[in-house]
C-alpha cells in the first residue's frame, strides 16, 4: 500500500474536480469563463487608475464557444503572462489584505485548463505594456502534472491598443438567455460598476452596450494588516515566529490595524495576568513559549481594540447603486443602506442593502400634483432578463462580492441564509417559513472584504459565517422598515380610494336622503353633500401627512 | 506590480480558506475532524481486509477540543507517517479509480492544520504495522508555506495492539447534540456500514456501543480503467499522448473498461468517416492529430458501448440497508431500491434509495391476525436524535456518498435537489412548491461513485451533474411508488374502518325499521341484520384483496 502513496498536483486535482472551479456544465462553463476574464481585467485597471473599458465577444458553434475578451488595463509584462495564464494558485492578490476582486490566482487559469481539456486548444494572450513599442502574443496550456505553463507559440506584434490585454478562449459551451446569461452577468456588473463601460457582442453578432454613469474611479482600497480580533492562537504563533519585530510591543504595532502603542501595551498588561510566566514590551517574539502565546491570545480578545479600518474597504456606496438600480431596472420604491464596516477572522468587511419594490404602477394609486388621488396607468413591465420577481414569485436576490455579481449556488450563500432568516411577514411581507418572501422585489446585497470567504473556488456564494451573516441582517431590516413605511402608505392609499369611491358614489344618495329627513332646499342639500365631502377630504389628507 | 505576483503554496490556500475543508465553525470543526479520521480507518481497513473496530473518543474543555480516533486497521509503515498527516494533497486514492472514503488526500491533514492554527499543537500519531515488534509514535505538524510536514517528536515504542493506528487532535472546537453532532454521524455511519463496531466515548464520559449485524466485509470494490463515454477530447488528447501502448486499437482496449478488440474497431471505423485523415487500428497514439483525436471522440459517443462494470462499485445492499434501518430507526413502512450502475464523465457510479414511513402505529388502524380490522396502539415515539421527520415537518434526508454521511450543506447537494424536484403529490404526499415534502418520513440516498464529485474539499454535498441527479430520481420514483401503494392501503383501511363503524353503528336500527316495515319476528329480524353484515363484510374483504 506505502509504494502507491503519491503527491497530487493541484491542476490535477482540480482538472478531476473542475466544477469546484464553476465549470461543470458547458452553460455555466461559458459563464464562468466571461466571468474569469472581465474579473482580472477590471481589478487590473482599477490597481493602474484607469477608467475601465471591455469588449466581451462569444460565439458558439454546435457546441464549441469563443470567447474573447479585451480591456484597455495596463498590460502584463511579458515575463509573466505564462504564468498567470497557465498556472493554478498564482497571483498578487493572495499575500496581501486588500479588497480585489480575484484573490486565489486560479480563475482565468482554470478556464484555460477547462478549454484545454473540453477542445484541446490553449488560451491566446495578446498584452501590450504602455511604452512598449509592440505586443507580446502568447498561446498557453498547462502542463497539469506539475501545475506548469507551457508556452506552444511566442512572438512580438504590432497592435492599435496602446495598452491592455486581450484573452481568447475556446471550449465546449453552451450558450442560454435567462438568469444564469451572460448578459444578466453583465447588466449586474454594470450595476456594481458604474465607472464600467461594456461593449458585448453576442452569438448571433447583435452588440449590447452598457455606458458608464460615473467618470469617477472608485477610490483604491488601501492595503491593510489584519485585525487582531479573530486571529487564531495558531496564526498569532506563527507570526511571532516570522515578525522581523524584536519586541513584543513592535510586532504588535506593526503586525497589526488597529493597534496603537497604548493599546499594544494593554494587551501585554491583561496578558501577564493570564500566564505565570512573565511577559513585557521588551520580550523577544520568537523567544514566547506556547503558553505565553495563548495568554497574549486571550488578552487580544479582552482588550477594547478600535474597530476596523475602513479604507481598506470600498463600497460601491448608496448614491452610486441608487443611480446603477434606476438605470438598470425599474420599480416603484428602491431604499438601500451601507452598513459600517465590521471583521470576521480578522477580516474586515462591509455590507450594502438594497431593495427595489414593485412593478412601476403597481400599487396601482397614486397622489397626483394636485393632491387628489388618482388611478394610476400600470406601465409595461419591461422585456428580457427582468430582474424584480412577479408577485407570485419569490424575490429575486442580487448576491455581489467585492462588485462581482454572484450567479450560481444561490441555496448555500450567506446572503439567501441572512434574507429567508428575516422575518418580513413582520414588514407586511408574505413569506413561507423558512423560504424567501414572495413579493414583486429585489434584494440587492453586496459584501466587499479584503478576503470574501467563498464555499468554493469558483467563488459563487459566500460561506455564512456569524458576524457577516448578522451585518447582512441588519441591513436588511433597515432596508425593510422602510419598506414597511413604503407598503402602509401605498395601503393607506388604497384604502382611501377604495373609501373615496365608495363614498362618492353614494353621497348624492345620502343627500337626497337628508334632503327628504330634514326637509331641505335643493341649495342645501347641495351645499350640504358640499361640506361633507370636504370634511371627508380633510380628514383624508390629515391622515395622509400622519406618517 | 509583476514582482508582486507569487506562488501560493496550497497550505496557505487552505489554510486561508479552512471553511472549505470543512472547519469554519468549532462545532462543526470537531464534527468533521472525527469524520476524517473515521474515514479513513474504515478505508485502511476494508482495503487489508480487516473488520474494522473503531473506537472514538471526544474531550471538550471550555472551547478547546481533543479527539482520538483508533482503530485495529493494518497501521502505516513509519516512512509514510508524516507526509500522510503532514501534507495536503497526498495519498493512494487520488490516482485511481476505485470507490473508497477518502479521495483527495487533504482530510486528516487539514484536521491536523486547523488544530495547529487554533492551538498551535501538531498531530499525535501511534501506528503500528502488523508484524513489527514495536510501534511508532511521531508529532507531526505542517509547514504551511512549503506544504511540508514537520515531525517534532518521534520514537518507537510498545503498544499492546498487533496493529492498528491511533490519532490525537487538539483543536479549537465545540461539542453539541442535535442533528450536526458525532452521535448522528456516528449512527448513520453504522446504518451504512453494518460491519462496522464502534465504541464512542462522549465529553461526559459516557460510552455508547454501535455493534456489527453481519462479520462479512463488502466486496472489495475493483479498480478500474475509465468508461469511454464522458471523456472529454482533452483528456482522450493527453491520454493519448502518456500511453504506452504502440497502436490505436491497443490504446483503446488497454487505456479504457469495457472496451474490446470488435467495440475499438468500431470506434476507429466510424471515426475515419469523420476526418479526411486516415485513422487505422495499427495508428501510433502519439502521432494523432487534433482532428483526428476531434474524430476518435465523436465517434466514442456514436459507438455503443457496454455499460460500466459494476464490480468497481460496492453498494450497501437492500438487505442490509434495511437491516441497518430497521436496527437504528423505528417507522411503520420501509422500502428500498439499488439502482443499476450508470456514469458521468467516465465514472461509474450507482445509486440505492430508501424509504422509512411514519411513526410506528402511525396510521392508527391496522388488520389483525383473524383478518378484523382494530384500532392500532401507538407506540412511544424513539427519544434522542430522531432521523424520521414530525409529520408536519418536512422528510429527513438521509445522504450518504461511498458509504459516508454528509451532515452539511444539504441544501447544495444533488440528492435534495433531486427530491424537491420529484412530484410528491402524485405519490400522495404534502408538498409546498419547489421544497421538501412534509410527512413523517426519511429519505435515505446513497451514491457509491469511483470518483464522487463533491461541491467543495470538505466533501458535505454532491454536486448535480445531470446523470446524478437522473438516476437519484428514478430510485426515488420507484420507492415512492410503493410508498403510495402503502399509503392508499392505509387510507382504504381508515375508510373501511370509519365505514364499517358508521354500518354497525346504525345496524340494529336498519333491522328494526325493516321488521316495521317487512312485519319480521324478532328471529327474522336479527337473522336478516346478521346476513346483512356478512355481505358487507364480504364485499370489504373483496374491496381489500383487490391491490
């Protein structure tokens, strides 16, 4: 049995377990591919400030889809360009604590690997540095026994771009319309970046563009140590072991956010309470015995430490995704929240709520400019991928991570988990126990951390763990209330037609009777259905300005 | 930014990552870490031949956790010890096609990480190798950022088992009851696999005894060469390419199952009608092109092909599986179904499905031994971790994947999505729109695979590719067939019962209306009241012969 025992490479494994990667199928392969792509070359042009433009290009052929895709970035210096295409777990974004939207080094590397291994065909890479007089071009595979690149074809060209990358794939695909589309992938995107312009061109060669709303980059998140908050004991001994610090209160300070030298000091003050052994500012880190450590560990966690950074974390902000909402979808009420930043594991991270509700025109009634209330024209719901549920439905959730639209494994994502969690039968909801609310609605919920927990590597839903599945949960109660608000007031509206018709209809009635009880003139029978329709009107409108 | 792009040793990935192995959270970290080790003792010893006893014992001391697991396996030769425990991604069991537990050679290793990132303690190892006269003791941690073990203490020493491997984990971890807990994992280990003997030793000190139904070990599984149908063209280019066989036609027989000279002629036959190039049996592998391997594979998928062998896989078995039921759990009504194997991408695999219906007694009325129909005595519902749902609940599902239960991530797995999306209701269940049905039930699903596709590293879920989820309804077809035979026997013995209630309630007045009438004696009167009871019970006991 010893002898059979073996290393496994990890493109190996992953090439056995390709749907951990999202490409199971040829639709979501497709998918995942675009995906992959748009992903790196929006987090390279954001890291070099440059406004983002991409052309995306699928075609499929009985089978077999291309896909290209093309950004304006900043190039890759050709020294590079094999490996990050042709090798799994390779990247800047792994060893650093800072919001991006890759961070494994595997995505556009697996897809590579999927194409090689669905067609045979190795990825093509064209990239031009700013500067450089000609472009690198490149066709990559991977040599999956040792998680290699393999370059089949290398040479200098002449292209337009001044700089950027263009990547072409091919692989066995399938490609749908529907919510699993490139297109719903793309509309989201838009929505999450609206510094983001897009040029699509789908299989039947129709071109769909998606223009920016903002010129504005989003500000770069700064890079961050982690928060001691959350750091297991294990962790903090191996940084102890690996600090270039001398001492104890200098690899707090500088290994840590969030720890000042009174802070570092407290630490190391609760510390020595917990261990017999003598702990000071001036001990050595690598000199801590193990029960030093576990004292130091606990007295991290006793010790008031300032909350995270936020800086190292942007979100896509409420203005900014009210405007992406009202462009991309339409609805009678949209609320949304940014939620303050918080930590798990030492990770820092923060939540965003939104809610779109109703059809436009659905509730049916409206205040016109005059005050008085009037039916209101239902409008035609719009065409093609929707992305507000019918009423019968269950709501749609807009899941993002770090801007990235979050499209499959919707069941296991700590977002579904935070929204079926919350009880909006108590905000005047319908919902199933233990299901999503059916309602005419979208949940747009984004999570942005400088290290997004995903259940898998094809990264398509966020594992819940408890602090970000209680952030989530109190953006959505804010957002909630105000719906609540939203709802009593379109009901009260209701409820008042329904009233104002039925008394109209019947005061003429009602006057005539008077007339005949009391004996009036036609003038005061008139002047009298007059004063009791103001006086109702009044009450009416009392009531209305009451919330 | 080019220097700052890096390798990423697959520790660290892991290590960053641990939710994806399985250890976010401490209870379940301490659940999956006793299943990593179980799993892999019930492996070891299956493979050796051995009837596998294993004992499992749990501490829980204020968050921090120990763990033993040992078993009487045939124990690991000393050179193998620390890579095994010490490194992620290696093993046996990755490059083979065979079913077992364990496939990736990550679990017990990634236990050893958690515990050594929580606490800071490495592994304690004992294994002893039938035959040597001592057995060896080793401290084995990782080096995350090499992915390498690191042995601490090592030495041989005597220990009174023949052989046999015993391993101690401390890490950070909760202990609780419920559905999630060691004792359910424990029990539906046993269901699965009646062979197995395990004594588990709680936090309180309490030992619980699974005892063995049956001495004989299953089938060893065979290991097998991949089925032609499901191999990408990829994969069918690289083959070709590493073979060692110096013909097609030799290829073709020795690199895949079921496959013999007349089926491989075949193939080649139909592939030459798909390129201009020649393809002949006495081709070299390795001097194919791509169009003609484009060939080879379209014509794989044209050629009928045998379907795979089923020695490779080894189900539980009806018998057994209800054995192992009607041992762990009380319910009215079982049924059970093994499905023929069947195979995605290559891989063989074979479902078996089960059923368990209501509480005992149930249904309230039943036919006894003189064939009179009686009110049923419901028995005491079982206490403890009850695995049949409350009959306003909905069913319990029961997963298992090569004989190992999945406590997780249900709602991801393919054997849940395979159960929402079989129609309940024409089977005579309750149930909501798109959900679980509700009733007293458990479904239990097996999948026995040479190769399991699960959704992440901690192997909690299965991922639906099509042929799975097929297959998983169509045994839950068949059980739920037999079910509503079950339930619309019991519900025309309720009807039967009110009904023949209802007749004697009203017979004696039926008699004396007809003597008024008919101007009977009171002889005639009970003897007519007599007949007409015997035809009304003849007409019943038609009615219940007729399914």
């Amino acid at each position: 049995m010893a002898s059979r025992q073996r290393e496994i490479s990890v493109s190996e494994f992953f090439l056995k377990n390709r749907h951990l990667l999202g490409f199971d199928t040829p639709a979501k392969a497709l998918v995942t591919a675009v995906k992959e792509a748009v992903d790196n070359a929006l987090d390279a042009c954001e890291e070099a400030g440059i406004l983002p433009e991409i052309s995306v290009e699928v075609s499929d052929r009985s089978g077999k889809s291309r896909v290209i895709v093309e950004d304006n970035g900043p190039g890759i210096v050709e020294g590079q360009i094999a490996r990050i295409f042709g090798k799994l777990l390779y990247g800047s974004k792994f060893h650093k604590l800072s919001q991006s939207r890759g961070q494994q080094g595997m995505g556009i590397s697996a897809a590579g690997m999927y194409g090689q291994l669905t067609v045979g065909k190795p990825l093509h890479i064209i990239s031009r540095v700013n500067g450089e007089k000609l472009a690198s071009e490149m066709h990559v595979s991977i040599d999956t026994a040792r998680n290699q690149p393999d370059i089949h074809r290398k040479k200098q060209l002449k292209w337009d771009r001044p700089h950027g990358t263009r990547v072409e794939m091919e692989m066995e695909g399938h490609y749908q319309k529907g919510p699993h589309s490139v297109e719903v992938y793309l509309k989201q995107t838009a929505i999450a970046n609206p510094h983001l312009s897009i040029t699509y061109k789908d299989p039947q060669g129709q071109e769909l563009h998606f223009v920016r709303s903002t010129k504005k980059l989003p500000p770069r998140p700064a890079e961050i140590k982690p928060h001691p908050y959350g750091i297991e004991l294990g962790r903090l001994i191996q940084m102890l072991n690996n600090t270039k610090s001398r001492t104890l209160l200098g690899f707090l300070v500088d290994e840590f956010s969030c720890v000042g030298r009174k802070t570092a000091l407290k630490i190391i003050e609760i510390a020595g309470t917990h261990s017999d052994r003598k702990l000071s500012d001036r001990s050595h880190p690598r000199h801590i015995a193990h029960v030093q450590a576990a004292a130091l560990h606990k007295a991290i966690q006793k010790t008031r430490i300032m909350a995270p950074r936020t800086d190292c974390i942007v979100p896509i902000g409420e203005k900014q995704l009210l405007d992406g909402l009202h462009k991309e979808l339409e609805a009678d009420f949209f609320t949304v929240t940014t939620r303050p930043a918080a930590a798990y594991r030492g990770n820092p991270f923060q939540v965003e709520v939104a809610i779109a509700y109703g059809r436009p025109g659905g509730a049916g009634v409206e205040v016109d400019a005059t005050g008085h209330l009037r039916k209101k024209q239902a409008e035609e719901p719009p065409a093609a991928e929707n992305l507000i549920a019918q009423k019968d439905e269950p709501v749609r959730l807009l899941r993002f991570a770090n801007r990235v639209p979050l499209l499959y494994q919707q069941a296991s994502c700590a977002i579904t988990k935070a929204v079926t969690q919350t009880n909006w039968r108590g905000y005047g909801l319908h919902q199933p126990k233990g299901s999503l609310p059916v309602a005419p609605m979208a949940i747009l919920v984004h999570v942005a951390s400088v290290w997004v927990p995903y259940t898998s590597e094809s990264k398509e839903a966020i594992e819940p763990y408890p602090e970000i599945l209680k952030e989530i949960k109190l953006g959505l109660q804010e957002c909630a209330r105000r719906l609540a608000h939203h709802l009593r007031h379109q009901t009260q509206l209701h409820q008042e037609y329904d009233r104002r018709t039925y008394i109209e209809k019947y005061l003429p009635h009602i006057g005539a009777a008077l007339q005949d009880i009391l004996a009036l003139s036609n003038a005061e029978r008139d002047s009298t259905v007059r004063k009791l329709d103001d006086v109702l009107h009044i009450s009416r409108t009392t009531q209305r300005a009451e919330p």
